[in-house]
C-alpha cells in the first residue's frame, strides 16, 4: 500500500461543434458525464476546445481568414460567464476534476484573444487558469501571447495537477517550472491537425509523432504521469473549411492528426491511443509509481546543482493599462449566474485579468 492517490484518467479526444460556444460546452458537459459514469476523476480536453481550434490560420494567407477570424472572437468565452458557469456545475455534479481548452476573450478588447487552459476542481471551482506564453508559428495570427500566471500545479486529491498547451511542451524552461513544484500529473493539449506543407510536396510536420516524443520525454523527466488530450476533426469542421476552398482537402486528409495517449513516470505509453476516432481513452493512474524513478534521475531534487542553476518565473498577471494615484480600473465581467462568479472567485486575485 503506497499511500498514494490512484484514480482513473480520462483524455476526451473529441471535436468541437464547430465556432459553436454553446453547443461546444454542451458537449463538453455530455463528455464530462459520460467520463464520470466510467469512473474518472480527471477529464483532459483538448487545446482550444471551445468553440475551435483555428486551423484555417495554416491553410490561407491572412487577407483571406477576417470572416473566421470574426467568428471565432465572437464564439470565444469571456470568462468568468455562462458558459464557464456550466462547466464548473457539471465538474462538481459529476465530482470530476475538469482540464479544457478555450479561446478567450479579452474584456478590454473585441479581438484580442487568448489560446487558455482551465482547471477546474471536482468541487467546482476554478483551480488554475493559464494562458499559452507564445503562439506557435501561424497561431500569432489567432492569439494573443499570454503570460506566467498560470504556470502552477495543483494541489489536489488525486495528486499535484499541472498542464501546458501544444508547443508549450517543447519549451525546457516551462516544463521545469511545473516540475519543480511538485507536479506528479501532467496534462497536454493539442489540436486536430497542424499542417505546415502541402503535404503532396513532402515534409510536413508530423504531429503525431511530436507528440509522443514530446509526452514520453516530459514524463521521462518529471518521473510523472502524462494524460494527452488531442483535438478531432470531424465532418462538419472539415466540411466548413472544404467549402470555404476545395484546394484544402487534399491538405487536410492527409496532414497527420493528433493522437490522444497516456505516458507513464518511464516514458512509455501506458494506454491504448487514439487518433483517427473520436472516444473517450481511459486510464488507471497510480502516483505511487512516480516514486521509484526518482532514485535514478531526480532533476528538481538529488539530480541537479541548484548552485550552479538559478530559474525565477514572472508569475504576474499581465494589464494592459495601470494607473496610479486611484484604484486600478476595474472591466465588466460577462454575465453569469453566482455559482460560476464563486468558482472563479477563487483565482480571481491572481489570475484574472482584471486583478
């Protein structure tokens, strides 16, 4: 008996109704209840969930995507909100930990506008918000560069959570600030597809196999397990983007999908993977195993030179505007009912973009 949480994991490799908030988060809350009848405690959604992944941004040049554009910043969620207020309430019905993508909107700004990842807790409440620090590549187009604020693990029932967004999963310096808090929970998040190349010229970005490089690599490091949540692209999405430009079928049907997959304290995938289905994946997580792995290479602890090696992260919300001399100007929230006003209470000093 380790002592330690054991619990089930799922990762919801699922589509989004397309540029549709509401239906999206419908969705997501049928999800939720799906996963929690099967057992999970964790439920992982994929990067930019709500209402969409914004992969026309790879298939047209800019002076081609205003009208996506427009869509996507009207569908995106201001949080706190409604929408949010649902998926906390379902979170806390179903007593499931909640980690979800979702375009955010900024409430200083119509079009600017956020790739994030909530957490939310089996109680309701939002236990972490965090913004992706730099859009990869054609996303600069989409988003808004986030900051530090959200770089934090949670402390839980089920173990210490911690999450980053697609490339952020790349970056050493990111990974290790979770790391080193503790983190025996990692979660990652990508989209459906990310093309880079007409695929029919040869050399296109596999993202299948950057993510599992990626997950055992982040696992194999943080002796911790890695719950991978993978975007899906189904008929709907695929056809809206076909019609708006036939040319791009040939580059989507053959661009590589993600893969939805769970890692273990080793490296190695310890679940089944999905990729070209939508399905819920499931997995039995014991922490407890993270613990022997650490004797061999502890890089937040006996592996490491803390004298030699010194990281500080800027954890501060960042502000468009600061005044001095009276109180900091103070936005309107989105309309929500109480309950989803109290879930997010709980960062709103530190992580809302108002505090």
């Amino acid at each position: 008996m380790s002592g330690h949480p054991r619990f089930k994991a799922a990762a919801a490799h699922v589509a989004p109704v397309f540029l549709d908030r509401a239906a999206t988060v419908a969705k997501a809350c049928d999800v939720i209840a799906e996963a929690a009848r099967h057992g999970a405690e964790l439920v992982a959604f994929p990067e930019a969930y709500v209402p969409a992944f914004p992969v026309w941004a790879a298939l047209w040049a800019p002076i081609r995507n205003h009208e996506f554009f427009r869509r996507l910043a009207a569908q995106s969620l201001v949080l706190p909100g409604p929408e949010l207020a649902r998926l906390c309430d379902a979170a806390r019905r179903h007593a499931v930990f909640v980690s979800i993508g979702v375009n955010e909107r900024s409430t200083a700004s119509l079009g600017c506008v956020w790739n994030a990842n909530l957490l939310i807790g089996d109680d309701g409440r939002v236990l972490n918000h965090h913004r992706k620090l730099v859009p990869t590549f054609y996303e600069k187009l989409v988003w808004a560069n986030g900051d530090g604020a959200g770089l934090k693990v949670c402390e839980t029932r089920i173990g210490r959570i911690g999450a980053l967004i697609c490339g952020e999963n790349t970056n050493p310096l990111a990974r290790y600030t979770l790391m080193a808090q503790g983190e025996q929970v990692h979660v990652s998040t990508y989209p459906p597809v990310w093309p880079t190349r007409d695929p029919r010229g040869g050399g296109n970005y596999d993202l299948a196999a950057a993510i599992r490089l990626r997950a055992g690599a982040h696992s194999f490091e943080a002796k911790a397990f890695n719950v991978v949540a993978s975007g899906f692209m189904d008929a709907k999405m695929r056809a809206c983007l076909v019609d708006a430009d036939p040319a791009v079928a040939a580059v989507l049907d053959a661009t590589p999908r993600g893969v939805s997959v769970v890692t273990g304290p080793s490296g190695e995938a310890v679940s089944a993977m999905l990729s070209d289905a939508e399905g819920i994946l499931y997995h039995d997580i014991d922490v407890g195993l993270c613990v022997e792995p650490k004797q061999f290479h502890d890089v937040v602890g006996g592996y490491n030179r803390f004298d030699v090696f010194d990281l500080k992260v800027n954890r501060a919300r960042l502000q468009p505007i600061a005044f001095e001399g009276r109180p900091a100007a103070q936005f309107p929230a989105a309309a929500g009912d109480a309950q989803g006003e109290a879930a997010w209470e709980a960062i709103a000093p530190t992580s809302g973009e108002d505090a």
